[in-house]
C-alpha cells in the first residue's frame, strides 16, 4: 500500500505510544491484536468520560487496518464519543503514525468504531448521566 501523507487532526490525542520490539510479527510488522488492544484504551477513555465511572467494550463495529506500523513509529490515537443511547456509547477511533524523524511523515494507519455500555460497580448495565 503506498503512504499518503496527511496531517494530524487539530486537537490532543487521547494516547501516544512507540512500539516496541516485543510487539512485531515475523515480518516486522506491529501485531494487529497490539493496535486493536490499544484502539480499545483509547476509545474507553472517551467512553469513561461520557459514563462518568466504568465501562466494558460490547462491540467492534468497524475496525480498518489501512497501513502497517513499524517500531520506531509514534502512534497517536484520537478518539471522540459519536453518538449514545441510553446505556451505551458509540466512539470513533483514528490512528495516525509519525515515521521517519530525519524527514517525518505522517499516515493514517487504522480507524474505527467501538461500543461501550455503562457498568456499576457490579459489572450491571446503568444508564449514562443525562447532564451533557
């Protein structure tokens, strides 16, 4: 796939992270379950926000891998609440990598779409605060 630059979105992302050695497959190419497992932190962060207290992941809705990520990228991960329902929270998530120090260059590498629903201290469904 070839790399088309882009720039990073206008605000802070949620998470930033450099993967390390110990996160490559054979090939040298990050593990996609890494991503995805790092996907979730950042789109639960949103999520906990929103909820105000816990939540749980209950579904992957759209998940797009559209390059791959190397060690030695910085990985930053945007993620914002895009809709909600009574219990539950809908977020998107964008991944970009900055490559290359000497002559940097910036693709988006995944994005998706994850649900959460609200949980008390029980691990029970609850309905989200309705004050935002």
């Amino acid at each position: 796939m070839p790399e088309t630059m882009v720039r990073l979105p206008d605000r802070q992302p949620i998470l930033r992270v450099m993967p390390m050695p110990a996160d490559v497959n054979p090939q040298g190419d990050v593990f996609g379950g890494w991503i995805m497992a790092q996907v979730d932190v950042a789109g639960a962060i949103p999520a906990m926000q929103r909820a105000r207290g816990r939540v749980t992941t209950v579904a992957v809705n759209s998940f797009l891998f559209k390059q791959p990520v190397s060690v030695g990228d910085v990985v930053s991960f945007f993620a914002e609440v895009v809709d909600t329902g009574r219990t539950s929270i809908k977020v998107r998530v964008e991944v970009y990598a900055e490559r290359h120090p000497a002559q940097p260059i910036i693709v988006k590498v995944t994005e998706a779409v994850l649900s959460y629903v609200a949980i008390n201290q029980h691990g029970e469904k609850r309905e989200l605060p309705n004050d935002q």
